[in-house]
C-alpha cells in the first residue's frame, strides 16, 4: 500500500482499528509539527520497502480519543500493529533503520 501523505481529519474508532487484519502502522501526528515534517522522508523511504503494510495516518490533538487510546503524548508517534495487536512502537524516530527495525519486528510477529 502506499503511504498516506496527508493527516486523516477523521480519526477512526478503536475497535475499528483493533478490528484491522493484516500489518498496519498508525502514525500520530500533525501538519504543523516540525518532527513529523522530519520523519516523512524517513518514514516514506522505509514503507517503500514494504508495500503490504497498510499506513493510517492520524491527525492528533486535544480532545481525539484514538491517540488517547494509544497513550500517545508526543509526535509523530509510530504504532506498529499486526491485526490490531500492536507489536512496535517508536516516538520521533531518530533515523530511518529504526523505523526499518520496527518493520522487521512487525513482520516476524505474523
């Protein structure tokens, strides 16, 4: 699949996305948010390499019960889910290989 380059204004509901089969990655975020902005490139680069991962791309902020959910308190935030049980997360990776890591981890965990 390939990655979503625009924030999602709708958030979807939890059990919806604990319902998701397959590889998933949610990414946490905003457009203003200088880390994400540094993250894309690195981010795009690595889902390049793995097209069956479907990438969800979330639009964070006060009051949005799905970030809430996760816990998440700082952007970007990368939560790796393999049908719907997350298996990797990392917050404002540092470089590209962390985020290839990550993958890896979610693919050996199907």
């Amino acid at each position: 699949m390939a990655i979503n380059r625009d924030y999602s204004a709708r958030e979807p509901s939890r059990a919806e996305v604990d319902a998701l089969s397959g590889a998933t990655l949610v990414e946490f975020g905003t457009p203003w948010c200088g880390y994400c902005s540094r993250t894309q490139p690195m981010l795009e680069a690595a889902l390049a390499d793995a097209p069956d991962v479907r990438h969800l791309k979330i639009e964070d902020g006060p009051g949005r019960r799905l970030g809430r959910s996760f816990g998440v308190k700082l952007w970007p935030t990368l939560v790796f889910l393999n049908d719907g049980r997350e298996v990797a997360r990392l917050v404002r990776p540092p470089r590209r290989e962390a985020i290839v890591e990550a993958l890896e981890r979610q693919r050996e965990a199907r």
